[in-house]
C-alpha cells in the first residue's frame, strides 16, 4: 500500500477547491468571498499542510494536539464581532512564525471547538501567525444538534487538525479533502441528507403530524407549522445521541426496529437478546411525546403573526419561549440518558417511533454469517463497493448479520475512535455508510 501524505493531500485540494461551494453559512451577508476564497499557490499549500501534519504528530504535556487555522489576513475580521453570531479577533502584537511547535504551544490556548489560529500568508517571511479568532462552539451545530443556528465562517482556506496525521481542509465550512490513515479522501458523506433515511421514518412522521393536527384544530390561533419541521427535529435528536455517545469514548450501538416489532423483541427470539426492558408507557414514549409537545409548542407561539404565515426550524431555533426552551433541553437530556445506556455491553433499541424499549441488547450468534457488505460511495447507495467484513470487529459483525435477517431495521454503530456507521439492508445486500461526523468529533472536548 502506497500511504498518502501532505503532498498528494495538497494536490487534491488544489484540483476541487474551485469546484467546492461554500455552505449557507459561510459568509452569507457577512464577508466578501473574493477576498477569502483564494486558494495558496500549491508549493505553498503544501508548506501549510506539512506544518499541521507534524504538528500533529507531536503532544503537548501528553496531551494530542488538535486545532484549526484560518488563512487570511486579520485586517478582513472586524474588531467589534464575537460569540455566538460572530468571530472574536485577537492580535498578537508581533507576528509569529508558523511552526510546528509553535502550534504544538498554541493549541491548548485556541481551543479546537472554540477558536481558529489566524494566519497570514507574508510575502517575504512566509505564513505568520497574527492571532486567535474565537468562534464559540456553534458550528458544530449541524452536526451535533443542537438549536442554534450556526454564525458566518469566510469561504476562507480552514485546516483542521483532529490527531495524529489526520487532516480536514475545508472551504469555510464545507470540506474539500481529508488525509486519514495514510489516504486522501474527499468530503464525507452526510448521511441525514440521504432520501432513503427520510423514507426510513417517513410513515412515524406523518402519524405526529395527524397528532399535531388534532392538537391544532382544538386551540385557536396557532400559526401553521412546516411540514419539515418534524424530520429536522427528528435529525437533531439522532445527531445529539450519536454526539453524547462518542463523547463517551466507549462506542455504541443503536438499533431501531419497526413499532410492530416490539413486541417480538421482548419476547425469547432468535436475533436479540434485551437484557434490560422498559415497562410499556410514557416511561418509553417519552421522546415522541417531547416531539410532538415540541410541534405544538411552536405553533402556540406563533399566536397573534399575520395570517398564513407557516414557521419552521428557523423560529424555533431562534426561540426565545421558555417552554420551547424547556422542551428542547429534555430532548437534549433524553439524549445524553441514551447515551448513557450505551456504554453497558450490548445496544440500545428503539422503534421508529423513538420509543425506547430497552438497553444490554445482544444480538444473537446464530444469525446468518455475513462474509462480505456493500460500502456505499454515495448518499443513496446506488454506487457500492462489495468488501470483505475480515477488517471490522464482532459490533460490527454482528449489525451486519442483524441487516441482513431483519430486513426492516436501522442499526448505528458509533465506534469506540469516533467513526459513526449507518447500517440498513438496501437492493439485496447489507449496506453501510460511514457519516461524515468523524473528523469534527475525533477532537474531544
């Protein structure tokens, strides 16, 4: 095997920045993209990602080194912004030169969920570090959940430094390459975009919107809610278990079954084994019950807003009701107890419902053996790539034979390194999809 290093990162980045676009919230009515987006001449490039990569090797008083840069000069950040709609500038009062112990010094004090090392790219001296730009630890949101909205990053060059010889190069925050394990991969999938996930949950949903419906038709005044708004909830919720999970650094397993399978589950079959099980109830049916309060409560809200005006996420994350922001916290409690549960041996099992029916769940030995799964190279997993199972551990063994008899369950395998895998049995073979949250959460907090 031919390991891949800064050199064929820089190159691949240089290839596909232009065709990258920058995300929503990169800079939208907040920075200028042609005085951001411009990209270092390649040996430069490659200079900028040799430094990190060593960087990375190293470790301050035992600890790993993580951190993120941003490539731009510090006269383009406004001196009057900050947390948590903006990004905090502060200036060094003499440029230092970027090394890697330098970086190695700087990291503990430039927190990698909370702030950037800048970095200007010096005619003369070569890249300098100027000074730290504080963001807070919102752009995280997208991928762990939470309820804010995520402030404007420039389309600027960001690198971002995970481990040892793990590095991301985002535009801003969309990712343009990876160096991973000694190979250069392109942007991770994220796997709650896929369309056949929202069919996985499509009929649960339309079950809360019909509760919904009666809830309104009863009380006056409510505004009109979005449709959508129950699959963005839904999202989040998954997004901040499969985050409180890995920020246990134990792993974990998720399996979500049919709700007409509960019942069978509780019973002596032949794929799991549910060591502790929860009575049937609200004590189960808590989450689909904060759902729904959750749908109702943002169209209470909207009482007295100018006829036909539908809200959504948007309203609700910028909310300032407290019982929205009561019920936003028990989901984000509800998370964490799943999460929780996880570190027992064995899974979680939920219905699709988010009804949580137990935890210890072992599956079962005398399933089929599955030799080989289909890696999928795209959201929907019409491209595959068939690969041995030889290379993975009994968890993921075991999900894999679980997909493969019961045809009808979700299975998310959380890794004790951080990677989140996506399991489901999809055109006649055990698929997999391994979900872009990696790279964000392999630095802990």
């Amino acid at each position: 095997m031919n390991h891949a290093y800064p050199q064929q990162l820089a190159a691949y980045v240089y290839k596909l920045w232009n065709s990258v676009k920058a995300s929503p919230s990169d800079g939208e009515g907040a920075y200028s993209a042609g005085r951001f987006d411009v990209l270092p001449t390649l040996p430069l490039l490659e200079s900028l990602l040799s430094i990190c990569y060593q960087a990375s090797l190293l470790r301050e008083e035992e600890r790993q080194v993580t951190f993120r840069i941003l490539v731009g000069s510090s006269d383009l950040f406004s001196s009057e912004d900050g947390p948590p709609n903006g990004l905090h500038r502060l200036n060094f009062t003499e440029l230092i030169p970027l090394t890697a112990h330098e970086l190695r010094r700087l990291s503990p004090g430039a927190s990698f969920h909370r702030s950037l090392i800048g970095v200007s790219l010096e005619r003369n001296e070569g890249p300098q570090i100027w000074g730290i730009l504080h963001s807070g630890p919102r752009w995280l949101h997208s991928m762990h959940g939470g309820r804010g909205f995520v402030p404007p990053l420039p389309p600027a060059l960001v690198i971002n430094v995970t481990g040892p010889g793990h590095l991301e190069v985002c535009k801003g925050l969309a990712t343009v390459g990876q160096l991973s394990e000694g190979r250069v991969i392109g942007s991770a999938m994220n796997v709650f975009e896929s369309i056949w996930l929202q069919e996985f949950f499509a009929a649960i949903r339309a079950e809360r919107l019909a509760l919904h419906a009666e809830a309104s038709k009863k009380a006056t005044g409510w505004a009109t809610l979005d449709p959508d708004f129950s699959r963005i909830v839904d999202q989040n919720m998954l997004k901040r278990m499969i985050a409180a999970i890995r920020a246990f650094n134990h792993g974990g397993t998720l399996i979500i079954v049919p709700p007409e399978r509960a019942s069978q589950v509780f019973e002596k079959n032949s794929f799991l084994s549910l060591r502790y099980k929860f009575t049937e109830g609200e004590c189960r049916a808590r989450f689909r019950t904060l759902i729904v309060a959750v749908m109702n409560a943002l169209a209470r809200s909207g009482v007295g807003l100018k006829d036909g005006r539908v809200i959504g996420w948007r309203d609700y994350a910028e909310s300032t009701d407290l019982s929205i922001a009561q019920l936003d916290e028990a989901i984000f409690e509800m998370s964490h107890l799943v999460a929780a549960q996880s570190t027992i041996d064995g899974a979680v099992v939920m219905t699709k419902r988010f009804e949580l029916l137990g935890f210890g769940a072992e599956i079962q030995s005398d399933l089929t053996t599955v030799s080989r799964v289909a890696r999928a190279l795209d959201l929907e997993g019409r491209c595959k790539l068939l690969e041995s199972v030889n290379g993975v551990g009994t968890r993921h063994r075991s999900a894999y034979a679980l997909c493969h008899d019961l045809k009808d369950v979700l299975v998310i395998v959380i890794s004790q390194d951080g990677g989140v895998r996506f399991i489901n049995w999809r055109d006649d073979v055990v698929t997999y999809w391994d979900h872009q949250a990696t790279f964000a959460f392999t630095a802990r907090l």
